[in-house]
C-alpha cells in the first residue's frame, strides 16, 4: 500500500500579510506639512510629543522626519538629547 502526506494545498494557510500602507501619499504629504509646521513652532519638540499631537505612532513620525530629512526639508541641529529642528525655507 501507497502512502502519501496529506498535506495538500487545502491545508496551507490562507493568510497573508498584507504590505500596502495605511497612509497614501497625499495624506502623508499632509502629515509632513502639519509636522514641519510643528517643528516651527516647537524646534526642541520630541518625536514622541509629535506622534501624540498628530495621533500616529512614533515610529510613523520618526518615518516622516527622516522623508523630510531625505528631501532637505529639516536638518537636525545638535545632540539627540539636547538638540532642535530647524525647518530650511524653500527657495
């Protein structure tokens, strides 16, 4: 007598992770613009004081920050604990 697995394709997993992001751009231009102006307001303001102003997680601000960093749009200015943002005026 034959054996075989019975493990068939009926019995993989159906799920998948899905990888599209929460946000589309032009919300996240959105988001950019409210932080800049934030960084305006308050240079020395933290990422976790931003992300609870604006209700994103931290690390979705720290994604933000760095996509203006990226676009020279902000620069960081001094140390982690003791430094600002300062927000480079487009010309």
């Amino acid at each position: 007598p034959k054996t075989t697995p019975k493990t068939t394709p009926k019995t993989t997993p159906k799920t998948t992770p899905k990888t599209t992001p929460k946000t589309t751009p032009s919300e996240g231009d959105k988001l950019r613009e409210i932080i800049i102006k934030l960084l305006i307001d308050e240079p020395f303001i933290s990422a976790s004081k931003i992300a609870k102003k604006i209700n994103i997680s931290r690390d979705g601000v720290r994604y933000h920050l760095q996509q203006l960093k990226d676009a020279k749009r902000i620069t960081f200015v001094g140390k982690p604990r003791n430094g600002y943002w300062k927000v480079i005026e487009k010309s």
